[in-house]
C-alpha cells in the first residue's frame, strides 16, 4: 500500500465507519482512554456458540487515526475467537493501517485494538474461573 492508499485507506474507514453503534447483549465492554488527549472509545463483543466473535461495534470521541483504527479493527475481528483477538500485535495492525502514516501516532493507531483485548482477556479468564467450579 503506497501513502495515498494509506490515505484513502483510513480516510474511508473514518468517513464510512464500520461497525460503529451499541450492542444489547454485550459478553464484551469496555472503554478505553489516552493518556494526554480526552479521548475515550468503548468497544463492545458479543461472543456465538462455537466462541467466536458474531457482533462487534464501537463508539465514542477521538482522531481520525483513532476512530479509522476502530473501524477496520472492529471489522478484523468478526468472526475470531477470544484466543485468535489475543494474538493480535499492535504491530501487525501498524503496518496494516499503513506505518509511515500512523507510526507517529501508536496510541491512537491502537486505542481500540488494545481496548478490545483487555476486556476479551478479562471475558476470558472470568470464562475459564467458571469453567473450573
Ligand atoms: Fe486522542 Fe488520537 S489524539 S486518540
């Protein structure tokens, strides 16, 4: 992807954001803030049967980066399981959303993907302790 397809890359996910809302049902929800900007975005999941993610969105104030990360993250992991949502790497999604355009800009770039997996991780364990009794 060249610089101008970054742009129009990020920009299409900021003027068309997918997956943008609140859920009902929620297994997931969690806001998640920037230290030094007011930010905050609330990333919410709900998990199907078989464990994987079936309804995802996202809401809330932030930058460009930020709500067009939330946009192509939230449509990345339709589908994934707790485990798979784990693995992913910040880095990985620097590169995906275009590194020379938000590598300035880590924070923002990863706001939603880092709220995701805390609160997956937090469904997670809280899943397994009940699993145990
Ligand atoms: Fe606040 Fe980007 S400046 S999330």
């Amino acid at each position: 992807m060249d610089r101008q397809e970054a742009i129009d890359f990020l920009l299409d996910h900021y003027d068309n954001p997918r997956n943008q809302g609140e859920l009902d049902q929620a297994d997931v929800s969690l806001t998640g803030g920037n230290p030094g900007c007011a930010d905050i975005i609330t990333v919410q999941a709900h998990f199907d049967h078989d464990g994987k993610i079936d309804a995802v969105r996202w809401h809330g104030e932030g930058c460009t980066i930020s709500r067009a990360a939330a946009s192509y993250v939230t449509e990345m992991v339709e589908g994934m399981t707790p485990d798979e949502v784990e693995a992913m790497t910040f880095e990985d999604l620097i590169d995906q959303l275009g590194r020379e355009l938000v590598m300035t800009r880590p924070t923002c770039a990863t706001l939603a993907l880092g709220t995701l997996k805390r609160g997956v991780h937090e469904y997670h364990m809280h899943k397994r302790a009940q699993e145990d009794l």
